[in-house]
C-alpha cells in the first residue's frame, strides 16, 4: 500500500503522499533510531532522505565548526544531533541533519527524550542539501518554532533567523556572536578539501579568535 505510493524522487529521496500520522508515527517505530534515513513530515507528504557520503562529510564539518564556536565563544551546548522533532497537534515532524540547544541548553541538559508538546524545539538545526527536497522542511521548523536555521547547499549557506512570526535571512548568526557565517562556513569548507579537515579546523579558531578581538 504504502510502498506503491511511493514517487522516487531521486536515488537520494523518496516522497510518500497521503500518509496518516499513525502510518508516520508506525514507520518511525518499525525504523528504529539506528539508520541513515531522515524523514520529514507535513500534513500528510512524508518525504525520505538517505545522504550520500558528501552530505554527510559537510554536515560533520559543520558540526564540529559548531563546536568550536561554542568553545572559543564560551557558550554551553546539547548537541541532539537528527532526534525527531515532532508535534502530532501540527501534523508536522523533522529530522534536521544536525540539531542543538544553545539558549535552552541548561533545560535541555538531563533530558534524555524529547516531547515538543512540553519541550523547547531546538534553538539551532542545519540542514545541507544536495538535491532539491521535496517538502519544505523551513515550513516545518517554522510551524516548530526553531529559531534559527542553517542550510548548506555547497557552495552557499543561508542563515534564518525566527523574528516577529517570520524566517528573515541572514548573513550573521545572533547566536554565535553575530559573525559573517554565510560566507565564511563556505570558505573553511572549501579550504579543508585543499589542507585537511585538521588543518581547517585550526585555522577556522584562529579566524574566531581574531574576530574576538575585533
């Protein structure tokens, strides 16, 4: 049944229309926590994403870019990495490629499930993007109420910040101290593939320690 519904999308993504909550919900269970795939739902369309090996390396790039801007900026974080957001009240679910808590990290700290009927949404999710996804997971985190969004689509990055009930883009993160992320994210990771992701990284602190200074 639902498997001749499915519209392969791409090798990477495959679009199941008219799918009820509980069917989301069923999928999610028989699926387990240990796998690739990433799933979006929206009010019926559920999409499924599996990453191929250069969207995953960029996300684990930014990931730890995240970290160390944390680290140099002396904030505090939770990394929930792609934990299910969901809100069965919205009919809306997603799993971002990354997730953390910054703002709400010391309420978030000892919770070991989270519950977005009770629970803050993540204050940051990065997506990358390799082909065009078919539902719109910035809707969905809208509808979630995160307030900030990083999406990667190598080259380009795009910063949204949540403000007076809309995504306004960005070229600077609020909560990493309002550096020019957009078009600097992109340049370490370019540099990485010319000197190592090692290599990278430590100038990419020296670049945040400089900043600092500024």
């Amino acid at each position: 049944m639902v498997a001749t519904a499915a519209k392969a999308i791409s090798s990477q993504r495959v679009i199941l229309p008219n799918i009820s909550w509980q069917t989301f919900e069923t999928i999610l269970a028989e699926m387990g926590n240990n796998r690739a795939t990433r799933l979006a739902y929206d009010q019926g369309i559920l999409e499924i994403m599996t990453p191929l090996m250069p969207h995953e390396h960029n996300k684990r790039l930014i990931e730890k870019l995240i970290d160390n801007l944390a680290e140099e900026l002396n904030l505090n974080l939770k990394s929930t990495g792609s934990v299910t957001c969901k809100r069965p009240d919205l009919l809306r679910g997603v799993e971002p490629d990354s997730s953390f808590y910054i703002q709400n990290e010391p309420v978030m700290r000892q919770k070991q499930n989270l519950d977005l009927t009770q629970d803050p949404p993540p204050d940051l999710v990065v997506e990358v993007d390799y082909t065009s996804a078919s539902v719109d997971r910035l809707s969905i985190y809208f509808a979630l109420g995160v307030l900030e969004v990083w999406r990667y689509d190598e080259p380009v990055m795009q910063i949204y910040q949540l403000r007076d009930g809309v995504y306004v883009p960005s070229n600077v993160s609020p909560t990493f101290g309002n550096l020019p992320l957009t078009t600097e994210i992109p340049r370490f990771l370019q540099e990485s593939l010319k000197i190592g992701e090692i290599p990278m990284i430590k100038s990419f602190r020296a670049w945040v320690k400089q900043q600092k200074k500024n």
